[in-house]
C-alpha cells in the first residue's frame, strides 16, 4: 500500500486512519441495527428537522426499510451466499449535501469497511449527520463497525487519493467527467471495482390531459411534487429534469401547472437575488446562442420555462437551474428517440403508463434512461441506481456447490 501522507493534512470527522477491512454479508444484522439507530437518532434531532434532505436519508434508513430491501435482495439472489469486497473508497460530489451519507450506507449494507471522503465544501447537512454517527458508533454493540468506518475530509490531494485508491478493493466515484477520469488515473488493486456515478441528465414527461383533468387541490399536490424534485436541490441533482416534455400539449393545461408550479415555489423557495440574476443571465445567453426558442413565459422570477421549436442536437445541454425550465410539445415517444443518450438517467411522468414508458426504452434499445419514476420521485434514492445493482456490485458471490 502506498503510505499515507500526513495526518495534518486531513480532518477525521468519524474514525481515524485506515477502516479495518473485515467484511460483512450484505444487509448484515449489525448493519441494519446501526442504520435504524441512526434513523431514530436524526428523527429525533431538533437540528435536522429543519433540513428535508437529512429527513429524507433519516426516513430512507428506518428499519422497515431496510428489512424490505433485505428481503427483495435475498428474494433476486437464488440464496447465494455472499460477503462485501473488503474495503470501499468513496469519493462524494460536493453539489447534493446528503450524497456522501447514501454512498456509506450503499458501502456498509454489501458488508463493506468504508473511507469516505466528504467534500471540503462545508455543508451544516454533514455536521449533523457525522456527529450522530459518532454518537451511535460509540455504543459498544457496534464496535465492529466503529473499526471499519472513516469519513474524511481534505482538499484536492492526488496524494491522499492515491493511497486510499491502493488500500480499497473498490471505489465509488460520484461527479463530473473530469474529476471521474482524474481519480480512475489512480491504480487500484487488480481485483478493484470502479463504480462511476457520473454527471447525467433527467427529464419528465407530462400528459396535458391529464392535468388538465385535475382540480385545484389535486393539481397542487401535482406541482409540490415537481417542486420537491426540482427546486429543493436547485436542480443540482442528476435526477432533477431540466426538460418537460408535453404529450397531446394544450396551452391551458401547461398554464395552469406553471402557475400552480409558481405559486408553490413562491411560497417555500427563497430565491437569493445572485441566482435570480444568473437566471436572467443564463436566459440572455441562451437567447443569443440557441435560435430554436419559441417564447418564454415565467411566473414571476420563480418560473422561468422556455418553449423548444425543435429539440437540438444535443438536448443534455440545455440544464437551467434555481427555477429554470425547457418545455418540448412532442406528438409521439417516437419524437424522443435521437435525443437519448447515455448520459440521460431519469425519466419522471404523470398522466403516461409506465410500461408504456418502459417498452419505449427497451423496445428501442435507448442506451440511456436507467430510472422510470412518478413526478415527486425524482430524488428519492435507491440501491438500484444508475442501472447498477450497487449492493450485488459492491460485494463478492462464495459459490458452493
């Protein structure tokens, strides 16, 4: 292994050092304990209430949860006997706060030791989390984990990066292309596991009759939904759409759920004025270097949606953020077919058939489109994720014959 530079270099916020590598099976007992200890812990925490990611990961993590996940990995497994690899690198992005919590919950139910390496950017979601995880971890019935657990932070260090990558048997790797090519330059031990969780790019389809049937409490529910997907991570998330594409497009149908999309956002978002500012900004470039527009509309500087004439050549390009919106009026799937590339990962919809939906992308043999979900769950994470199987990918099959 190649030596680890300097202590002084890093801040421990759980753990020290190297996570003791011992393997667990996937959804190991003690796992599962731990994990629903956490659940209650940030439930029960009066600093957490006030942010919904951290609630989200606290409800994911309950043990309900995890013994139906148990169940349905047992259920697909044929009963295989299995153990996690060893030890896990993650390397969590800085733009979705609660990433680095789900990449060492995916690294400890495939019964693995974990390193995380949580973003230098600082964020008061990672405070509150780590801190509960040094609570619980106190706790004597989980002193095996406490041995296999790290989180880390430190500063852009091919250094450090180098000698975690040798010391693990695999490696999580969220963010962008080039900082995904830059720790991938970095060897691994020859049996290592890269798992890549790259930039990509998500849209929704939407029915216009179908919302246009709806009424005033029912189309709100509807838009709190989108509200929940988009504007809560101000479009950061991969699985946030940046383009709604209408079905049998009618202009009342998309007026009233702009509108009631607005009034939403009006009411919970806070919309800093540098952002409102980017978002005229990003419409003024867009404006000069896009001639494929057909109108703009906005609800006040909370919406702002643009309507497509045609779709580009490159439809993941066009991302907008903190309440900026692409809308296309297609008169078939068959429309959406070029435009699918393998950087595209959620589709979310309302009004549309699923299977439809799934027929579509399998029946065409789209290289992208990894996740089919309802408006509303666009953010909500699973163990299934960017078409891996991350705990079956994360652990190792003891054949016995």
């Amino acid at each position: 292994m190649t030596p680890i530079p300097s202590e002084a270099e890093r801040e421990y916020l759980v753990g020290q050092a190297l996570a003791v590598c011992r393997p667990l099976e996937p959804y190991a007992p003690v796992a599962c304990s731990f994990l629903a200890a956490l659940s209650q812990a940030l439930l029960q925490d009066k600093s957490a209430a006030a942010y919904p990611d951290i609630v989200a990961f606290a409800f994911w993590c309950r043990a309900a949860h995890l013994e139906k996940l148990r169940g349905d990995f047992r259920a697909a497994d044929s009963g295989r006997r299995r153990l996690g690899l060893g030890r896990v690198f993650h390397i969590t992005p800085s733009n979705v706060p609660v990433n680095f919590a789900f990449s060492f919950v995916f690294g400890l139910l495939s019964g693995n030791a974990n390193i995380v390496r949580v973003p230098s950017k600082p964020h008061p979601q990672t405070a509150i989390i780590c801190g509960a995880l040094r609570r619980i971890l106190n706790d004597d019935s989980f002193a095996a984990l406490r041995a296999m657990t790290t989180f880390v932070r430190y500063g852009h260090d091919e250094a450090i990066n180098r000698a975690y990558s040798t010391a693990c048997n695999a490696r999580i790797i969220w963010g962008g292309d080039a900082a995904i090519q830059t720790i991938r330059k970095l060897p691994i031990p020859e049996r290592g596991v890269d798992i890549a969780f790259a930039d990509r790019y998500s849209f929704a389809i939407l029915s216009a009759p179908a919302v246009l049937a709806l009424d005033d409490t029912a189309l709100a529910r509807l838009a709190e939904r989108f509200y929940n997907d988009t504007y809560l991570m101000d479009q950061n998330a991969c699985s946030s759409p940046h383009l709604i594409v209408w079905l049998d497009g009618q202009a009342v149908a998309k007026r009233r759920f702009w509108e009631a999309v607005g009034a939403i956002a009006k009411k919970k978002y806070t919309l800093a004025e540098v952002h409102a500012v980017d978002k005229w900004v990003h419409l003024c470039c867009d404006a000069i270097d896009r001639p494929f527009f057909a109108e703009l509309a906005k609800f006040e500087n909370y919406v702002y949606h643009l309507r497509l004439q045609v779709l580009p050549d490159v439809v993941d390009g066009l991302r907008g953020q903190f309440g900026y919106f692409y809308e296309y009026d297609a008169a078939s799937l068959a429309e959406l077919v070029p435009m699918v590339n393998q950087r595209f990962q959620t589709l979310t919809y309302f009004g549309v058939d699923k299977e439809m939906l799934a027929d579509f992308v399998v029946g065409q043999r789209l290289t992208g489109i990894d996740r089919i979900v309802p408006v509303g769950s666009g953010l909500d994470i699973g163990v299934i994720w960017d078409g891996y199987d991350v705990i079956a990918s994360l652990s190792r099959i003891i054949d016995v014959v």
